[in-house]
C-alpha cells in the first residue's frame, strides 16, 4: 500500500526552519492544548478566542466554563500560555498526535483556516442555504448580507473547515479561506516578511555546465546537508543557464547566499532579488510544521525501472520532479 507524506521537522532554537527526514516510528503525542479556565456562565466564545489569539489553531472546544484551544504544536501553546496575562490559562493534560500531513498540505495549498468568506455569490443563492450548510458543523459565528455580498463563517473546527469548503464549492460560491484577526506568525517570520516587495528571491547565474548545475540541484534537495532547503519553489530558467529560488523570508534567502556561495567557488554568481509576490500565512504555517517538496512513499516489493517510471509519471502530475 502506498501512503505518501510530508517529511517532517521541528523549529530549532535559532528560529530558522530546519528538517530531519521521518522514519518508520509514529512522534510522540504533543501536549499542544491550552486550557482557559474560569469562564463566567453565558461567556462568548468568539471574544476568548480572540483574547488568547488562538489562531491558527486546529480545534476549539468550548464547555461550560472552560474553553480548550488545540493549536497545530506545542511551541504555539506554550506562547499563548506565556502571553495571556487577563485570563486563567494552562496547558491541559491531554495529548494530541502531531498534525496529519494531510492538514499540513491543506495548509500550503488553500492556506486553510477556521475562517471562510464567500466571493461572488450566485443569485439564487439564498441565506437559508447558507445555513443549512453551516447547521452541519460546529460555528463560533457567522455573516450573511446579500446586499453588500458579504457571507463568511468561522469554524470551531478545522477539519470542519476543510469540509465545509467543498460544500461551499459545490454551491459555486466561490469560499476562500481568510487569515482572520490576531494571526500569530512563527518567531523566524513577521506579517511584513510575507508582503510583496521583499528580497527573498535568489537568482543563480553561470550554470551552463550540467556539473554545475548539479551541484546546484544537491543544494536545493539535501536537507540532510542544507535545512535552508526549505525554500517554497526552484526552477532552472529555459535557455538562460539561471535558476531561481523563492524562499518565505528575506532573512532565508540571504542565510542560503551565505551557506552556499563559498561551496560555488567562483563556478557561479549569486544574486538577492525582490519578489513582487506575497506569502500566504498557510504557507508560512506549513513550513513551520514541516512542509517539504519531499514525499515519502514507503514500497515493499522489488523498485523496478518500470516502477520507478510509473512512479514518476505519477508524481509529475502534481508539478516538477526533480528525481525519479
């Protein structure tokens, strides 16, 4: 059976994502739930949320006078732990398994949330159906003007989210999902890092010799020897014997100039450009919990030629292989 999946890594102190490759064993259980206790009868649900700044965040529990916020790893607990001064907060006992790589994918791709906006909505879409899509999973609240074409949801869930975006799809409502208000970046990213304008692009001119442009390829690929790999895209350029390499922050693209320049020894020249794109905070999440461009795919029978190239047509269906 084949099970592909993200490999998966943890922030180091320096606050520069980094990976390890998985193995066969299953990660320990996280504690990454937050207790907030104390709750007065009748509290709102949206205003704790908002108070403890629990996104992102996987799941809300609400209860009668606590609420549980499970966020995507313990590091994000503990700092919601350490900066709520008006509420009574803890970690809970409880454990959780780390994030399925499925969720982390979801992140990089939609930059899923628990926040969803409508576009443009059909005409004979009513409120009614909004509803009744909503009445399906769990809401912390909900908007719907017809007149203004605002209709947007905020999910107790994830997951629920995720579900309820296909619904939504299917609607031909045209949902996106939404940042929404206190979103906490990772300590190595700032809200400013992702806004377009930024020096994170890195151009590799002089690679016309295919040892060179090898040598290239082992830097972007081996995160064994280089975790500033994580980059979010690579692409030699046609013709032009460049390759160009996008990274989530300024501060990675000049790290990977300085890791990797000295190893060129003068076989190439390296250039930091600014990029007109933005980063989304999914993706900027999804780094920061491990996502790669590596796939793993466990196969227990004898790795044929004519495997391997079933494989890569495969996989060449979702974007560029490098290796097959």
């Amino acid at each position: 059976m084949l099970r592909p999946g993200f490999t998966l890594r943890r922030l180091g102190r320096s606050c520069t994502p980094c990976a390890s490759y998985a193995t066969a064993a299953e990660p320990s259980p996280l504690r990454r739930t937050v207790r907030v206790e104390n709750l007065p009868e009748g509290y709102s649900v949206g205003s704790i949320i908002d108070a403890v700044k629990a996104n992102p965040s996987e799941t809300i529990i609400p209860s009668k006078d606590h609420l549980l916020v499970k966020f995507l790893d313990e590091k994000a607990a503990r700092r919601c732990v350490e900066a709520t001064k008006e509420l009574s907060v803890k970690i809970d006992d409880s454990t959780s398994p780390v994030l399925s790589t499925l969720t982390v994918a979801s992140l990089a791709k939609h930059s899923a949330s628990r926040t969803i906006r409508l576009g443009t909505l059909p005409k004979d879409f009513t409120e009614s159906q909004f509803n009744k899509i909503l009445s399906q999973y769990g809401i912390v609240s909900s908007r719907f003007d017809k007149e203004t074409g605002v209709a947007e949801a905020q999910f107790l869930d994830l997951h629920q989210g995720l579900q309820a975006r296909i619904d939504f799809l299917k609607a031909d409502t045209h949902p996106k999902y939404m940042e929404g208000e206190h979103f906490t970046y990772p300590e190595w990213c700032s809200k400013e890092d992702t806004q377009p304008g930024q020096r994170r692009l890195v151009r590799i001119a002089g690679l016309t010799d295919s040892l060179i442009r090898e040598m290239c390829t082992s830097w972007t690929n081996d995160y064994t020897r280089f975790p500033l790999a994580a980059f979010i895209s690579a692409q030699f350029i046609d013709g032009s014997g460049e390759m160009s390499v996008y990274f989530p922050t300024s501060a990675l693209a000049q790290q990977f100039i300085t890791t990797c320049e000295p190893l060129a020894d003068g076989e190439c020249k390296f250039f930091l450009k600014t990029s007109s794109q933005a980063v989304s905070p999914g993706m900027v999440t999804a780094i920061d919990q491990g996502a790669r461009r590596t796939v793993t795919v466990p196969y227990s029978g004898i790795l044929t030629d004519r495997i391997q190239r079933q494989f890569g047509r495969f996989l060449s269906k979702f974007g560029r292989v490098d290796e097959r």
